[in-house]
C-alpha cells in the first residue's frame, strides 16, 4: 500500500543547513497533507418508502476515519471534498516516508563519522 519515495525527492542529509533546506522544500511541495482514511459507504435514509433505499442501492456517503490522539473518530466528506481529501491523504504518506528516511539518515550519518 506504501509506494516508495518518486525518485525526484532526494534523501536529505539531515544534519546539514541543506538537508533542512531539502526537506522544507519537500514538505512545502506536499501540501494539503492529511493523515487518515476515506472510506465509501452505502446507508439507509430514513425517508419512508424511499425507492433506492427500498432497492437496496441505498445512499452513497463518504467517511473520513482519523486519529484524534489515541482516539478513532469519523466524518462524513462532503462528495466534491473526497478527490481533494484522498490527495492530501497521500502527500501524508509520501511525509510520513520522508520522516522514516531522516530518522535513518541520522543513524547512517553517525556510521560515517565514526
Ligand atoms: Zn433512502
């Protein structure tokens, strides 16, 4: 589920001005970010006799399932927000790599000093 980092986002060299510099301007590139999930769900109205309800299509509904400190919590995504939404989400990802590779690089560059 976790693509690799595209080739044009260099490692940044974390412990120098331009290692910051690089990873500013990555981070910069990969706004909106959003951390969570959107899921498609299909609900009951509660219209009576309601023909799509009643043909078991039901309604479409977007949810935003995220993490509020230790807590799950929901929201329904208004449908023309749910492009934009997933898209964030993923600039997350593609952050939340970048930080997996710092956290690397500092060891890697601790290995080199020595
Ligand atoms: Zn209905």
């Amino acid at each position: 589920m976790y693509k690799r980092i595209p080739r044009n986002m260099k490692n940044p060299r974390m412990l120098t001005e331009k290692g910051r510099e690089d990873f500013l301007a990555q981070i910069g590139r990969l706004w909106p970010a959003a951390k969570g999930s959107v899921a498609e769900v299909h609900k009951p109205c509660v219209r009576e006799g309601c023909k799509a309800c009643m043909e078991g299509r039901k309604h479409r509904a977007f949810i935003l399932a995220y993490k509020d400190g230790g807590r799950r919590r929901c929201l329904y995504v208004p449908e023309e927000r749910v492009a934009a939404l997933r898209s964030a989400i993923a600039n997350g990802r593609r952050i939340e790599q970048l930080l997996s590779q710092c956290g690397a690089e500092i060891v890697k560059q601790a290995r080199r000093k020595r």
